[in-house]
C-alpha cells in the first residue's frame, strides 16, 4: 500500500571489522582459559540451553536431568497459581508499566507487592527494583557518600561490592563470618567517619552459612552503625516458616535498619526490595538514581511474588521440605566423603574441589550422568576454592538426592585418582 515503509530483511549478515573489543585482557585470559580446557577436551558449562521451566528437574539436550542449579527453592516457578496471578496481570496492566513509577504513575499491584515485603519484616515501608543486582548498587551507592564507611563481609555479593563502591565511601572487609574481626574494623575506623554501614548476607550464597545475626544486633547497639542485611537467598529458606535469617536467629525483624532482599529466587521473579522505615524508604522512591530513572516493575512479576507470599502463608511445609533436602544432602555427602565446607544444608551446598578445571571438568561428567551442578571457579570464589554448588529445592526427593550425591561422590573420587587438573596445571 501507498506509504509503506520498507523494512531490510533481518537478520543482516554481520559485518566483520577489526574488533578493538577483543583486545580487553579480562577477555583475553578467558580466551585462553577456553583454548586451554578444548585442549583437554573439557567443554564449557555455561550458558547452557534448558527446555521449559527449571526445578528438581530440568531438560538439557533432549534429556531430563535431576537439577541443583536454580534458585527456584520452594519450587514457586511454574506454580499454577503463580502463573496465572501473572497471567492475569498481563491482561489487566499490559506487559510493561513502560517508565518510571515516578512519572508514569503507580500500578496498585506495586503498592500491594509492597506492603506485603513490609508486613513480612513488620516494618513501616517497602520499595521494589527492577534488579536484585541494582537494588544493592542503587541503595547502598545513594545512600552512603565519601566521608562514610562501609564495611561488608569477605564473601558479600558482588552487588554490595559495587554498590559500596558507587557511593565513594571508605570500603573495609572483615573475614568470612567472623564478628571479632568485624568489631576489631569497628573500634578501629567507626569514631573517624560520619556514617557506617554494615552490610551482610542472610544466607551466604557459595558456602550455604549464616551470620550470628543476634551478635549483630548488639554490635549495632554499642556502635551505632547501620545494620543491612540481604536476604537474596534466605527469604522463604531460613526460619520455621520462612521468614528469613531473622527468625532463624531468634531476633525480632523490626531491630534491622535496612532489609534487601531479591524476587529472582523464593518469589519466582526478577527484581530487588528495600524494606525499613518510611523515611529510608521515601528517601530511595524520590532520590535514588537507579528507582528514579529506572522502569518500574513488570506487573506480572509483581503479580507473581504476592502470589508466592500467598503460597508462603498457605503452605508452609515447603519450608520443612526444603530444609529436610539440604540436611539428607549435606548429611549424605559428609558421609560419601564429599567437603561440603561450612554449609548448613540449608539449601545451598558447595561440594569443594579445589582446582578450577577440576571442577568445570566434574560438572560435565555429572551432566552426563543426568545431574545439573554447576562449577564455581575463580574469580566467583578465592583461587584453588572451586566447588560445585547444589540448590536444593523443596521438589527434589530424598531419591534424588541420593543419587545425585553417590554420582558425585563416585566422580569426584575418579577425578581425584586420575590427578585431574593438578596434572594439567604442570603441563
Ligand atoms: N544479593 C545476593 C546475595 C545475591 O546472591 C544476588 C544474586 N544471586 C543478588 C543480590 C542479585 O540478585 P538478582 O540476581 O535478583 O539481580
């Protein structure tokens, strides 16, 4: 018809150019480290393509495997009830809210999403990001300036790194768990900055432990620092009926000064919270960089996370379950000689290996036998920590669990005696 604009067939044939992008050397070295594990025949584990919706099970290749690497914990994703809450979204509001909440206005669905954060901790407000990654950079960025400090332990997120970073305050590391070390930072440099933040994870995410949060509170007291804990993977995992590492700890949720959290694991989305009090929270909605410019929430996910509070309320024996798993898988591999470091068995599970090829190497001989762990090499974890890490999930049967131990325990023995890795470092 008359007017109509033609449009160039797609896709164009890419163009090929002197790539000034190849020459990045983090890039380099990957390239290398490729060229390296080909060599041995080790194929790499990342980015695997997985058919439909990833829980105890996932489908890989045409073949269903028996997974250990989603977040999807309680096994929410792909719930019906959840589905259809975003489903039902989607018809209502449209796929996007399409700009900021601050101009485009709000969604009720954000507000009851929300308020229910809120209520979960028992606190006076809540905000939700688009990213769990962003919400660390975006908060803790805003909210501490160069004459601050922060103060987070060495196996923080990285989005707590970051976000430390963006805000230019002066950055300290204690040792892993370790609160003598904490203090021995506070009396050290608290008096000489104007603010200090103590950031710390509800569940820490490669060795599967959790904080003394209670020896937390008190330290708070005595030194007047701000307390934030992230709750990415303890929310729905910790605690008798979920609640986090604050039930878990015996401490009353309303004594944390800054509750983050993430929808990308228990609450089957993508996005982040902050939950406090109303200033704190007023404060992020109007000022910070990354709300303010940023789109709001997809509906559907915030459709599909009160879904999951729901189910959280209604079905609070997924959190026995989950908890009944990663104590049959942690007690299983203890006894099957595996190292599974300092975990708790409380949905996360490192299964240790050392050398980072090893672990790559474990991997794909486990998926050959029908179990999806994946490895964690450096820079993820210190050098010569490599591991493969275990999600436990609420769907996953004892069976299961079982055998995908004995698979590992069998691999992992057969790797150890041919050498693997060790041998090919010397080459
Ligand atoms: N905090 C922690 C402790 C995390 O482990 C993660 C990612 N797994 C994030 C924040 C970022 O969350 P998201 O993946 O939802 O962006």
């Amino acid at each position: 018809p008359e007017g109509r604009i033609e449009v160039a067939p797609t896709p164009r044939p890419a163009r090929k150019r002197n790539d000034k992008f190849a020459d990045f050397p983090e890039l380099k070295d990957l390239k290398t480290q490729q060229a390296v594990a080909d060599l041995l025949g080790v194929a790499n584990p990342f980015f695997r393509e997985h058919d439909g919706c990833a829980g105890a099970t996932t489908d890989i290749d045409g073949k269903t495997h028996i997974n250990f690497a989603s977040y999807n914990y309680l096994g929410l994703n792909g719930h019906p009830a959840v589905a259809a809450a975003a489903k039902a979204a989607i018809d209502k509001y449209g796929v996007s809210v399409s700009a900021s909440r601050l101009v485009a206005g709000e969604r009720p669905i954000h507000r009851e999403l929300e308020r229910r954060i809120a209520d979960y901790y028992g606190v006076e407000s809540a905000v939700v990001f688009v990213s769990g990654h962003a919400t660390n950079v975006a908060a803790i960025g805003h909210l501490l300036r160069p004459k601050d400090l922060v103060i987070y332990d060495s196996l923080a997120h990285n989005s707590i790194v970051v976000g430390a970073a963006l805000s230019g305050a002066t950055r300290r590391l204690f040792p892993h768990n370790d609160l003598d070390g904490l203090e021995e930072i506070l009396i050290q440099h608290a008096h000489s900055h104007e603010r200090v933040l103590v950031a710390v994870e509800g569940l820490y995410s490669m060795d599967g432990d959790f904080p003394d949060l209670a020896r937390l509170v008190k330290l708070r007291d005595r030194y007047g620092f701000w307390l934030m804990v992230d709750e990415a993977h303890s929310l729905g995992v910790l605690g008798k009926t979920g609640r986090g590492v604050s039930e878990e700890c015996g401490v009353d949720p309303r004594e944390i000064d800054i509750w983050m959290g993430t929808l990308s694991k228990t609450l089957s989305g993508c996005g982040g919270f902050i939950a406090g009090s109303a200033a704190l929270v007023e404060y992020l909605k109007f000022t910070a960089p990354g709300f303010v410019y940023s789109v709001g929430m997809p509906p559907a996910v915030a459709a599909a996370a009160i879904a999951c509070f729901d189910l959280l309320d209604q079905e609070p024996e997924r959190v026995a379950k989950l908890r009944a798993n990663g104590v049959r898988f942690v007690e299983k591999a203890r006894e099957a000689g595996l190292d599974t470091g300092s975990s708790t068995g409380l949905a996360i599970v490192p299964v240790m290996v050392g050398d980072s090829l090893r672990a790559v190497h474990l991997s794909n001989r486990l998926l050959e036998r029908g179990v999806n762990a994946l490895p964690i090499v450096h820079p993820a974890v210190p050098e010569r920590s490599a591991r493969l890490r275990f999600f436990i999930t609420a769907d996953h049967t004892f069976e299961q669990i079982d055998e995908a131990v004995a698979v590992t325990a069998e691999e992992h023995a057969g790797l150890a005696k041919a050498g693997f890795g060790i041998k090919m470092a010397a080459a």
